[in-house]
C-alpha cells in the first residue's frame, strides 16, 4: 500500500471536493484524512489517502483531470511515523488578542525554542464586538519532547503573552 498527500490550490467554486473525491475513489484510493478551506478566495488543503502501491499512476492521471479543471494538485509520499513521534505530552493551547504583526513569529519562536513539534496550527480574524478592531485567534496542538512538561510551555506563553497583548490557555491534547 502506497499512503500518499494531495496538496491542491485554486480558484474556489463550486464541486471541487467531490472532484477530488471522485479522482481518489475512481483510482481505487481511500480518503483518510484532509484539511480543506477557503483561504485568501482559493480553494486551499491537503487529503491523506492509501491506496495499492500499483495505482498510484492512475492516481495521477486521475488528478490531473482535476488540475485540467483549474486546480493544481501536487501528490508526495507519506512518511512512515517514527516511534519518537509517539512519545511525549500533546497538549492543545490557544492564543487570543488583538491582531497586529508578530504574533506567530513570537508564539511560534517560544515553541520551537522548547523543542515541541506543532501538530496542526489554525489561525483566524474575527472582529472584536465593542470596538469592532480585527481579534487575532490561534489555535494548536503540540507533542512535547518526553522531558517537556506542559507546565513549562503554559509558563514560557504567559511570559510574552502581556508584551504581545494576548491571552493564553492550555488544554489537554
């Protein structure tokens, strides 16, 4: 078997998803997971599938009759989990507060400074609901290095959390 990621790009419209699908299943491919959205008007994401290592070519040219239609797929390898990413903590935390420039350079730069691995990262926009000022949130979830303690992430937040002007919570992954 053959786990492989589709990462497509393009304009949004419309029966794209089921274009999609429609490509996996036509190729005898089984949709495991995906992360689709619409972001800056484009149809943005990425779908993990598995399917017979013998029709991975069909797969291609099954997709390429999808980018035909004005979405550029590009299909990679999976990599096979290692038994170091099955260790360690995995914690969830979000980040809320005023937009401005530098959030995600700074929350990201604290993370990586403790050694954790980002999961999944989602950002949005909202508007706050008195002032009507852009409200910047931040979800995540991390797996901590065996040695790293969720404690310490929470503390090394809430220490840029008042230079940045946002709040920080902690849940379990």
């Amino acid at each position: 078997m053959a786990t492989l990621i589709l990462s497509v790009v393009g304009s949004d419209r419309p029966g794209l998803t089921e274009a999609l699908a429609e490509a996996v299943f036509s190729a005898g491919g089984n949709w495991l997971e995906s992360h689709l959205s619409r972001l800056g008007g484009l149809y943005v994401g990425s779908v993990l599938v598995d399917l017979d290592e013998a029709r991975v070519e069909a797969l291609r040219a099954a997709v390429g009759a999808v980018d035909a239609q004005g979405l550029e797929v590009r299909i990679a390898a999976a990599a096979a989990p290692s038994a170091a990413e099955a260790t360690g903590e995995v914690v969830g935390f979000s980040v809320v507060g005023q937009d401005r420039p530098g959030i995600v350079r700074q929350v990201t730069g604290v993370v990586s400074g403790l050694g954790a691995n980002i999961e999944t990262f989602e950002t949005r926009l909202s508007v706050e609901p008195h002032s009507g000022a852009p409200l910047f949130h931040l979800e995540a979830r991390l797996r901590l290095p065996p040695t790293l303690k969720a404690e310490a992430v929470q503390a090394a937040l809430e220490a840029i959390s008042g230079e940045i002007m946002v709040d920080v919570a902690l849940t379990a992954g």
